[in-house]
C-alpha cells in the first residue's frame, strides 16, 4: 500500500526571482510550503550567491522540467579583473593578482573567439561528480581537482557600457551546462589578465524573464491565501513550441492506462519529436510516434 503524498495537489509553475544568498534547494522548499504542494522541483541550479530567475515546477510540472532546462539562458554578470580566487567568484580566497588591467579594447577584441560552441573547463568548486564526489568537497579537502572540457554552446556575449576593469558589467546568452564563472575567468585571461565574478543575475531562463518573477517575499505573503492561484501558470506554460494533438475521452483513457494508440486514426500527427495530447484543451500525456504507434512518454495527472 502506498503512503500517501504531504500536501495539496498543486500543479503548475512559479517563477521566483531568487534572491542573492539563498540555495535553489531551499528557495524551492519555501515556495513549496507556501502552496502546500506534494511535490517540487525547479529547472536550473542557481548559485546560492547568484539571483534572479528560477522556475519552480509544482506537482505534475515537474515533469515537463526538461523542456526548461534545455532552454536558453541569459545572464548578467560582473568581473573584477586583476585577481583570481579559487572559486571563480566572490565567495573564494585570492589566489593570483596581476597589475595588468586589460582595457576596453583588449576586453572587445576576445568577446568574439566565445561565440558558438565551445570547450570550457568548469570551475573547481563545481557539483560535477569526480571518482563518485562532488568536485566541491575534493576542492574544499585542498585535493587537486582535473576537470575535463566540456562542450557549451554561446550565443550572445556583450560588454555593457561604461566600462570598469575593476567592476567590468557583461550579458551572455547561452545553453544548458555554461558556468558564467569559467566564462569570466576565460574572458580575463584572453585579454592578458586574471579575474572573477563578482556578481550574477539570471534575467532569463528559457521563456521566463526576470520581469515576470515573483520576488520571495511576495510568494511568502501569499501562504494561507487563495491568491497564490495568481501566480500559478499552467503546466503546458512551457510547452508553447511543442505540437498537440487533440484526443477523444475514450483515446485520453487509453493513453492514461499506458496503452498505444494508432496514428493511422489521425489526420496530421508529426512524425518525429515529442508532442502533447490535450482532452478538450486539457493537457493528459506526452507522447510520441513509434512503429506507427502514438505511445506516452509522459502522463500528465491534473
């Protein structure tokens, strides 16, 4: 027998504008207590030092995270050049300093050689997995951490005016698995110098902006209120761009119980990729086409 699930049924998406000095973990326990929902997640790990944008799936969103997560995403951040520090930001220890300032000039000369895919090598104090550790603690234990390359993708990266070597403000544009902090790191050592990021706002993740974010103070004033269905978005909120497929009830049960359902029995059905199928609008399950099939991928309970 299955235990039963703590909390409401809550199904949809709130989009925190988290705010400096708070884990993702913790800001996704706050906004679920706030709703009372049984279940909970957010797409994309912000830095407890970094604000900004965080979608926070509730109940059957969490299953649609993917599709947030392989959204692009775009930050500002700013670089104190002239000295490096062991974690790529603020919150580590200087470890190397430099006299050499690079200027505008040198700065708009390297931006360039980012753009597209890439290799970048992530930070030390990173949660990537080593030998089955976190790549942290290895750095926390004074343990040399080899971090391989990885490959990332940039499509915009600008320098915001005026400029200030010592408190140089940037706006990237990227894809899943960047570190803004290798990417400020890399940038100062292109154009001759050290540097890390001093401050890091997420302003867009996926198609969620900083401007329609709720800040979590607002969130917490809405606990014990009937108005937190105000800021609650539709499960299929981040499923824009994905086709649907309209279903009968009786083809919705059949998908529901796991079964198949013949593409032959439909006018247009897409051939490759994942699509929805709604129930009068209703969003009931994920599906694909396999072996002239339409199979679930996803079921969607709400």
């Amino acid at each position: 027998m299955s235990r039963k699930r703590k909390g409401d049924p809550v199904n949809g998406w709130v989009i925190l504008d988290k705010p400096a000095g708070l884990g993702s973990t913790t800001a996704v326990s706050i906004v679920r207590r706030v709703f009372n929902a049984q279940k909970a997640g957010h797409a994309g790990t912000l830095d407890p030092a970094a604000s900004g944008v965080l979608p926070i799936a509730l109940g059957e969103a969490t299953k649609t995270i993917p599709y947030v997560m392989d959204g692009e995403k775009t930050y500002a951040f700013t670089v104190r050049f002239g000295q490096a520090t062991d974690t790529d930001d603020a919150e580590g220890e200087v470890v190397a300093e430099t006299d050499v300032l690079p200027d505008k000039e040198a700065v708009l000369k390297v931006l360039p050689s980012f753009i597209g895919e890439i290799e970048q090598v992530p930070p030390n104090f990173s949660a990537i997995h080593v030998n089955g550790q976190r790549a942290y603690d290895l750095a926390r234990a004074k343990q040399t951490v080899d971090l391989e390359p990885r490959r990332i993708r940039i499509d915009g990266l600008r320098l915001i005016e005026p400029f200030d070597p010592l408190n140089a403000r940037f706006e990237v544009d990227c894809g899943k698995g960047t570190y803004v902090r290798s990417l400020a790191r890399d940038i100062a050592q292109k154009a001759g110098s050290l540097g890390y990021v001093t401050a890091l706002r997420r302003i867009k993740c996926a198609k969620f902006s900083v401007q329609s974010a709720f800040l979590l103070e607002y969130l917490k004033s809405l606990e014990h209120s009937s108005k937190w269905t105000e800021v609650l978005l539709p499960v299929e909120t981040v499923l824009d761009d994905i086709p649907a497929l309209a279903v009968t009830r009786a083809q919705a049960e059949k998908l529901s119980n796991g079964n198949f359902l013949p593409s032959a029995g439909f006018e247009t059905v897409p051939a490759t990729g994942v699509f929805q199928a709604k129930l009068e609008g209703r969003l009931i399950a994920l599906v694909r086409v396999q072996d002239g099939m339409i199979r679930p991928v996803r079921l969607i309970n709400q």
